[in-house]
C-alpha cells in the first residue's frame, strides 16, 4: 500500500495535481484498518512526500520537499520513465560530489579502506551476470569510497546518497555487457585510489558518471517505450 500511494502521490505532484485526499477514502480504495492507513501515512510523511492536516486531510508536498535521496521515493519519481529533469539533478548532484570523494579518498584512505574498495569494485566485475548482486557490490563500492574520504559530513552524505544510487543502479545497469563495462571502470578508480592518485581517482570517478548518465537514459528509455 504505502508503494502504490507513494507512486500515485509523485505522479500527481510531477503532473501539477496537488489535491489533498482524506484517510477514509484510503480505507475504502484498499479495504484495509484505519490503522494500516494511517501507518502507510507515517511512513510517506517520514519521507517528505505528505503531511495531514486537520479539517483537510492528507496533503501532498512539493517536489522540493521530498528526500530525494530516499531509495523509494527516486524509484517513484523514475518510475514511469517520463521524468528527465530528475535524472539530470541527480546526474549534476553526482558531478558534484563524487569525483571531489574520489580523489579525497585516495589522498587519505587508509590500507583496509582501500583493500575494501577494491573488493567492491572485483565482486561488481565478478557479478556482472547477476544484476541484483552487481548492484549491491556497486553500492557498496560507493559506500566505501566515502568512508575513505575521512570527512564525516562526506561519509553521511555518502550513506544517504547510496539509497538513491541503488535507485538508479536498478534501472541503468541493463545488461551484463554494461555492468561488465561499468565494472571496468569502477577498478579504475579502486588502482587510482590504491596508488593514491586523486587526480586519476577523480577522472576515474567522472567517467563512471558519465557512463551511469548514458545507462540510465537508456534505461529510463526503455521503460517508457516499452517492448519491441
């Protein structure tokens, strides 16, 4: 329930319908408890997507309000493949951000934070045909690299962030001849990082940005064009 009314609630915010609904229609539409509604509520509210309020009922919340970082919520927002300008926020957040980690890391890591790394970025190469398994050493991998970084406000950046990286990884990483390319590059950035190159770490890290923008594009592609 809280991932049907979750996606309904972005689809029409996306669309420019704000109109609150009320808790009993809830009860009705998916015959459930009160109770069960108003959980299903708690947990959209923790994620910034609505609010209740008395005398009007549950309202829905702008964009900019929502955690965006939160692994549902960019699930949502891509869901139906018909939203560009999230792929681009999240694409320019990335630019931002991670390169910058990159070389961070390599300038600071320690030898377990980089022998860790590396093992992210070989079992990505060794689950290239195991997508879920892939995503999860993806994840890891960047999990990793921002624990490295030595830089607290980094590494809780870099634990919200991967919620939303997953997100994406789910829907870029298509193919196991990506996830193997993708592999290729991410063991660019662990050598880099291993030979305390932050400079190569940051190229490495652009380049993996830059591929992630092409695959999820595509991703996003195929899901709104559909089967041949």
């Amino acid at each position: 329930m809280v991932d049907r009314i979750g996606q309904r609630v972005v689809c029409a915010v996306l669309a420019g319908d704000t109109d609150p609904f009320t808790e009993k229609s809830l009860e009705i539409e998916f015959e459930v408890s009160r109770t069960a509604v108003r959980e299903a509520i708690k947990a959209l509210s923790a994620k910034g997507l609505v609010e209740t309020r008395q005398k009007i009922g549950v309202r829905s919340r702008r964009s900019s309000e929502w955690n965006l970082f939160d692994r549902d919520v960019l699930r949502w927002v891509l869901a139906d493949g018909h939203n560009p300008v999230a792929v681009t926020q999240l694409i320019e957040v990335r630019r931002l951000i991670e390169p910058q980690a990159a070389c961070f890391a390599a300038e600071r890591r320690s030898d377990e934070e980089a022998l860790a790394i590396e093992a992210a970025a070989r079992r990505m190469h060794e689950k290239a045909n195991d997508l879920a398994k892939f995503n999860d050493a993806d994840m890891a991998f960047h999990v990793a690299l921002f624990a490295a970084t030595q830089n607290d406000y980094l590494i809780c950046l870099g634990r919200s962030i991967s919620g939303a990286l997953l997100g994406a990884f789910e829907i870029s990483a298509s193919s196991s001849e990506r996830a193997i390319a993708s592999a290729a590059k991410h063991l660019r950035v662990a050598a880099a990082v291993l030979a305390r190159d932050g400079a190569a770490a940051s190229a490495a890290m652009m380049a993996i940005i830059d591929q992630s923008s092409s695959d999820l594009a595509m991703g996003l592609g195929s899901r709104r064009n559909g089967p041949d």
